[in-house]
C-alpha cells in the first residue's frame, strides 16, 4: 500500500470515531442538518481551503493542491438514511427511531473525511484542485445530485470518483471494479386504468380495470423476452396494484406503480416506447381508458476505462477485484457523469461484516460492516484523485 493508507491507518480511532457519531444520529434524505454540520466543523479543523454549501444539507470541501493549478477531480459521498427500525443490536445503534444508516452512508461520510484529512496532509505533494462532495439524499428521488450540479458549483471539475461499500462474507478491503456499465437506471412508471363497474355475474357489460392491469403487467415482461437484446437486460417491475372494492364488483378503476432498471440507453428507450405502445394496445382492448406517465429517474452508472487504469496503476491491481457483472441497483451518483459528460468511476469496496453476525444485504435491518475495511477505503479514494492529477 502508499503513502495514503499509512495516514488512514494513523487515524483509525478518530474516524471510526465520526462513523459510529453518525450512525447513532441518522438523517434521511434534504434533513441531514446534524450530518451537515459536523462535515463542515471536520473539515475547518482538517484545513482545507473552502467550504461551500451550494443547497440545502450539501457541503463541498475545496483542497487545493501547492504545486501548481493543473486539473479538478471531484469525489463524492452521500449522508442520508433510510426509513428502517435497526436490528442490529450494535452499541452505536441508531437513536432515531424507525430510521438507520442501512446502507453504508454513515462509512461514506466517515471515509471522506478521511480523505479530507489525508489530503490536506500531502497538499504540498501535488497540483491541482480536488474538490470533496458531501452529497443529500441519494436514496429518495429526484436525488441531490442534481440539485447540486445546477449551481454550477462542479462545472469545473474534470473528473469524478465515487465509492460505495458492499457488504461481504469474507474479503475485507478489496476494492471492486467494473468496466462499463456498473449499475442501472432507474425510471419509475404510474398507471391509472379508468374502467366501468358492474356486477360480478355480468363481466360482459363492464369493462375491467384490474383484468386490464393484470395483462399490462404481463406483457410488460415480454420487453424484456422480444425487445431487448438477449445480452442485455431490462428489469421490469411492477411493484404495486390496487383496484377493487367488493368480491363481487367488478373494478371500475385500477393503479399500477413499478420501475424499469436498465444498463444501456438504449435498452431504456426501447422500454420506455414500449410502455406506451402496450398501454394503447391493452385500451384498445379492454375498453378502459388507461393514463400511463414514465417518470425520469437515475441514469445508468458507466465507468471510464481510462481513470479505471489509472487508478490500477497507482493502487495496484493486487488490490483489486474486477467484477465480471455489474449490480442490479440504481444510483444518482450516475448524473456527475452524463449531466456535465465528464468521465466517472463508481468503485465498491469490499466492507465484510461485523464480526459474530451473518452477512445481511444494504437497506436491510441487520446490515452491519467491519470497521477494518474503513482505510482501504479511504486510501483507495485518494489515490484516485491523487493519481487523476499526477497525469
């Protein structure tokens, strides 16, 4: 390992310190007041040289390199929390009730101030400008990417780093790359099925709207089967339905809500189109009247192969773990990138578990991590900015 994750080591304690402060005090998503506030305070006492808050809970941390202007590189974190009861038992459990940092957020937050303080100690050791995104509410859309990147805050910026932790069975500290797509969109779809009621016993002079629903559902399923090419993927869900009053009524009315995930721009306006051409067909079918919205959620994440070279080089390969399929979540991280059509990486590290306890998945009750994976992180982000400058 380098320079970097000798200084994360060094301040193991105090970091681990932050994460288990935050953890304790979770904030979800336009509401991380506290979260916000103890960024900003971290960052002053780290020394770096501007401390920007473009809108609402944001918080950017400007170090700017002694050797010279040169280039930006930004890296980004979120702060906020999910609506989740922990289970974990952990003696830094969540104090808020009904809300917990079951994500891994609370490491996010923790690990960049890390860089923050790793950064500020090697000022004299590069050119260039790195700037530090403490970033709201990545779990509830329309994000807080966005909002930021509106200020015109990061227009300058020439490249992005992202992380996030990932838990796991065994391997702690590994950082997980992929080239490519690394995670889906995320568009959300609303469908009302306007029909008429009637008896039970008397289908023929009604028109169903949970009938129709049920066959919109399925042949949603078919774009992934006969439009979509084979090698790639669409996700489509439909999450919820409701419809119906009585056993023996036939619906008048019916509501659909899901999502529709997808790696490539190009799967997601197939999708997209075929939402549309389904809903027409179904109301021509079934009589109902069917009002269908496709609402823009977050872009695919697409990792550049160029810094992901860059960043081996510096970092090592040993220390990484190419991996051979990208995740099926969404993230809002994906918007640095096509919103300002500046090269990205988003990288995973491996984060284990706490020791004693099973692994459980992120946005579970139960999801823990083991502290020990926190210097990796941190020196694995800022070599990325380092090494991002130095070329």
């Amino acid at each position: 390992m380098n320079k970097t994750f000798e200084i994360a080591n060094s301040i193991f304690d105090e970091i681990i310190a932050i994460r288990r402060e935050i953890h304790k005090n979770p904030e979800q998503g336009f509401k991380e007041f506290k979260t916000s506030e103890l960024v900003q305070a971290k960052l002053k006492e780290y020394g770096v040289d501007e401390i920007i808050c473009p809108v609402g809970t944001a918080v950017i941390g400007v170090i700017k390199g002694t050797k010279g202007s040169g280039k930006t590189v930004a890296l980004r974190c979120d702060m906020d929390a999910l609506p989740v009861l922990e289970n974990t038992g952990l003696p830094f459990s969540s104090q808020v009730e009904g809300v917990m940092h079951a994500c891994g957020h609370d490491l996010h937050v923790a690990m960049m101030l890390g860089n923050a303080k790793v950064l500020c100690s090697m000022k004299d050791e590069f050119a260039g400008t790195v700037k530090l995104i403490f970033q709201p509410s990545e779990e509830v859309q329309p994000g807080g990417s966005r909002p930021i990147l509106e200020t015109g805050v990061l227009d300058d910026v020439d490249a992005f780093f992202g992380m996030h932790v990932s838990p796991t069975e065994d391997e702690v500290g590994k950082i997980l790359l992929k080239r490519g797509p690394v995670t889906t969109s995320a568009d959300e779809f609303e469908i009302e099925i306007i029909g008429m009621g009637g008896h039970g016993s008397a289908p023929h002079k009604a028109k169903d709207a949970i009938l129709a629903g049920c066959q919109l559902n399925v042949l949603f399923q078919q774009v992934q089967a006969r439009n979509i090419d084979p090698l790639d993927t669409c996700i489509f869900t439909t999450n919820v339905m409701q419809g119906g009053t009585k056993s023996n009524i036939i619906a008048d009315n019916c509501k659909m809500y899901g999502s529709v995930r997808c790696y490539t721009p190009e799967a997601r306006a197939v999708a997209r189109e075929k939402i549309a051409d389904i809903c027409r067909g179904v109301e021509k079918l079934s009589g109902c009247t069917i009002k269908d919205v496709v609402m823009d959620g977050y872009d695919a994440c697409i990792n550049d192969d160029g810094l992901i070279d860059t960043f081996i080089e510096a970092y090592g390969a040993e220390n990484v773990v190419m991996m051979k399929t990208p995740m099926g979540f969404s993230e809002d991280y994906s918007f640095y990138a096509t919103k300002t059509g500046k090269p990205s990486v988003l990288m995973f590290l491996s984060a284990g578990h706490e020791d004693g306890m099973p692994v459980a998945t992120l946005h579970s009750a139960n999801c823990t991590f083991n502290e020990a994976s926190v210097p990796y992180g941190i020196s694995a982000m800022s070599t990325a900015a380092l090494s991002f400058l130095a070329k």
